[in-house]
C-alpha cells in the first residue's frame, strides 16, 4: 500500500487470504414489505436489487454480485447492514 492511500471502506480484504467482501445497506419497503440490497462500488456503479423475503434476497444479492463482478475477481463475502432491524413473525 502506497504512503497516504487508505484502504475502501465498502469492499474489503482480509490480508491473510485475500478474500473480499461487499457490505450492502438493506431497507424494508414499509407499503410492500419487500427488501431492497444496495452497495455503490467504488470503481463506479453498484449493485441494487429487491426480493420478498430475506431468503430471496440472499439469492438475488449472489446472483447481483456475480454478474457485477462477471469481468473481474469477485467477492466471496458479502454483509448486510440493515437500516432497520428486521422483525421475524413466529407465529
């Protein structure tokens, strides 16, 4: 790392095995219940997608990161941040 550059904040690696992450910001639509992921990729774009379920959209998130990243090494972790903390319904 060159003298007076610092390290992204949004995508990140671990010295020890290089491996990245993408951490995404995730907001629940309070009309729709549905889930959006988003992630601004500091080399321009980003990433944003939308699901139901929170199971559907770790489906959509891999899918989104794949294709972003189609052209060029890919991250193999990604974290969600959520503007709210999302609620389980038990029952």
């Amino acid at each position: 790392m060159s003298r007076g550059h610092f390290p992204r904040r949004d995508v990140k690696v671990a010295p020890k095995n290089k491996r990245m992450k993408v951490v995404f910001r995730v907001e629940r639509d309070e009309e729709t219940g549905a889930y959006t992921a988003s992630w601004d990729d500091p080399a321009g774009g980003g990433i944003t997608t939308q699901a139901e379920t929170l199971a559907e959209l770790s489906g959509a998130i891999s899918e989104a990161v794949r294709c972003h990243f189609a052209d060029r090494p890919s991250p193999k972790v990604a974290t969600l941040h959520f503007e709210h903390d999302p609620e389980l319904q038990l029952a």
